[in-house]
C-alpha cells in the first residue's frame, strides 16, 4: 500500500521514542515509536480528518503510542466521546476542553494478532465534540513487523478430471508474506499428506525467493509443490505445507486439491471488515465453467453451517464471472466476531441449483 498523504485539512507532527523488541528466537531490533501530535486546524464541516503515520509495529503484540492534541482553531473544543472501529484499538482521551492554543494529552493502544498476514494496518477512531467541531476522524497508518506467514491458511486448488487422468505435473506455488525485518536464509520446506491422508506422489517442494524488485508487492517468495495427480484418488485430498526459519516457529498452510467444479468462488475464505460503524462486509468473485453462463446465474441465499444468515447481492461481470457483495450488520455478527465460520453459497442457474462451500473470517 503506497504510503498516503495526509488531508489538507489534518496533519501530524511525530516525536520518535526507540524501544529494543526481542523475540523468543533471539532475534533484536530496534523499533521506532511515534508521538503523534494531531494539529486541530481547518475544519471542513464541522470536522477535522488528521491521518498519522507510526510504527513499525510488533505482530501479536500491543503498542501504546502518546496521542496530543493541538488546538489551533477559533475556538475552544470540547471532548466528549471515543469511537472505536475495530476491538483491535484503545484510547483513552480525557473528556476535557481545550482552549485556543492549548494542548491535551491522551493514548492510543494498537494492537495486532499474532496471525495477522498484512504488512501494513489502518486504525481508526472518531472523537465527539462540542463548540468548533463536532468531530475528529483519526486514522492511525501502522507498518507491521516480525510478520511471516503463507498467504492463506487453506488453499483449494481445482483440477480438471482430464488432467488428473493424463499424469502431468502439478506445480503448486504457496505465496510466503514477510516483513523485511525477516530474514529468511537457511529455510527448510516440507510437504506431506495431511491427516495422515493417501496423497499425490510429491516429486519436489522448495522455497523460491523474490528478486528485490518484487520486496514491495508484500510477498517474499513462493513454496512450489510438484506433485503426480495421477496418484490422486479421492475427489478430494489434502497435504500439508511447512516452512520453518531460524527466526520463526513453523508455518503451516493446508492444501486442498479438488476436481473443478461447474461453479466457484474465489476466494474460498472471505475477511469480512468493517465498512462503516453498523456493518461489515466482504467481496468475492463467481467464476462459471462447463457452459454455464454467468449472467443467468441467480443468488438463492447464503447461510452459515452453524446457523445464521448473511445478506448478498450478486452482479454479473460477463459471461464467466460474476461480483458477490456478502453483508451483515455488526449487531448480527458479533457473535460470531474474531472467529471462522463455514458459510454455503446456494446459486442457480438454468433450473440447476449449486452449493458452494466457503470460510468466512468475520475480523473487524
């Protein structure tokens, strides 16, 4: 993500605190924590909009950063409220009031799971006010460290039946996301089958690294898997991929190889994240095969296994894809927050109905 700048209307000024983070594996470093100080001026609206620049940030741990605001407005403001989006933050902002030219001190906790895949993170709050604005929007930019992770926890891979009858390789490539604090020499790659499953005959597996030039896309290199389909039994198998470095403890992504279907979704785990503070949302991609047409297709209902309904709308792209919007309010899916849920997609096309199974990570 290209690093944004901040609205013409909100800025920040940033004092650099250095703390020294160790990890389990004896990896140092040193990291830089900003004080951010939020210059209240330019309103527009009623509002002010500072977005802030921090970090890096540890994954699996929380970071408090000194949050000061700067009344360079006509007048004074009073702080009421804390508006949150996301459990991942805290604040705590004194409900007071700043006069002209005067200063107010709060914090901010930023705080980020120690699976997390992304490199980088937005935060964001909202404060109530009275007298010359009614509200700050704060969003909080963070680049996360100490992360090392294969892109997905699962991944399906469809396979036509025609080629797993005619013996050519399957060349599986797992994308590996790392921060650059990362090191990762002296790897070691393994795949096997999983749960003790009958699998393909895996012929090779190794770690492949980016050039530098392919650094900033996020990802730092692949696992390629090769494997005989011929071997493939089932209409569906597992394996089991790990990497394991001297920074890190193992990682560990699951395979599954299926034989393609009329009808699919990819992909097969959707992040639903908050779009606004009443719902969350999530997008994915219906991709049509065996002659069916994408702009018959019709969206019959989409239903989590364990009970509970999730809205959707679907909206053709061509003939062979078509755009899944999934939404749900906050107040019907706070039971199943910071969890993984299996949902079933049922579509129909031309008097045939399809179910398609999918995972949904409800994360906000």
């Amino acid at each position: 993500m290209p690093n944004a700048q901040c609205p013409p209307y909100g800025r920040f000024v940033g004092l650099f605190i250095i703390l020294v983070s160790c990890s389990r594996f004896g990896f140092c470093q040193e990291i830089e924590v900003k004080q951010a100080i939020v210059n209240l001026s330019n309103s527009s609206f009623s509002t002010v909009h500072a977005s802030i620049e921090v970090g890096p940030i540890d994954r699996g741990k929380k970071t408090t950063i000194p949050l000061q605001f700067e009344n360079n407005l006509d007048g004074e403001v009073n702080f009421k409220e804390v508006i949150l989006q996301c459990v991942c933050t805290a604040a705590r902002i004194p409900s007071d009031t700043i006069k002209v030219g005067e200063k107010l001190v709060g914090e901010i906790d930023l705080s980020v799971s120690k699976n997390e895949k992304s490199l980088q993170k937005v935060f964001s709050l909202e404060v109530k006010a009275t007298g010359s604005v009614d509200r700050i929007l704060i969003d909080v930019k963070a680049k996360i460290s100490r992360v090392i992770a294969f892109s997905q926890e699962l991944y399906s891979i469809p396979v036509d039946e025609e080629r797993l009858k005619a013996g050519k390789l399957l060349t599986l490539r797992l994308p590996v996301i790392a921060s650059v604090d990362m090191s990762l020499k002296e790897l070691s790659v393994s795949a096997s089958a999983d749960l003790n499953g009958k699998v393909a005959e895996i012929t090779d597996v190794h770690f492949i690294p980016n050039s530098d030039d392919d650094a900033g896309k996020g990802y730092r290199g692949f696992v390629e898997v090769k494997l005989d389909p011929r071997t493939i039994e089932s209409s569906s198998t597992y394996l089991k991929v790990e990497l394991k470095g001297e920074q890190f403890g193992t990682q560990v992504a699951r395979v599954e190889i299926k034989k393609k279907q009329p009808v699919a979704i990819v992909p097969e785990t959707l992040f639903f994240s908050s779009t606004d503070l009443e719902n969350v949302q999530a997008f994915a991609i219906v991709r049509t095969d065996n002659g069916l047409n994408a702009k018959e297709l019709r969206l019959v209902s989409v239903n989590l296994i364990d009970g509970g309904v999730v809205d959707g709308v679907l909206t053709a792209s061509s003939s062979k894809v078509s755009r899944l919007e999934l939404t749900c309010t906050k107040e019907r899916a706070s039971q199943w927050k910071q969890t993984v849920k299996d949902i079933e997609v049922l579509l129909e096309c031309e008097g045939e109905r399809y179910s398609v199974l999918i995972k949904g990570r409800f994360q906000w």
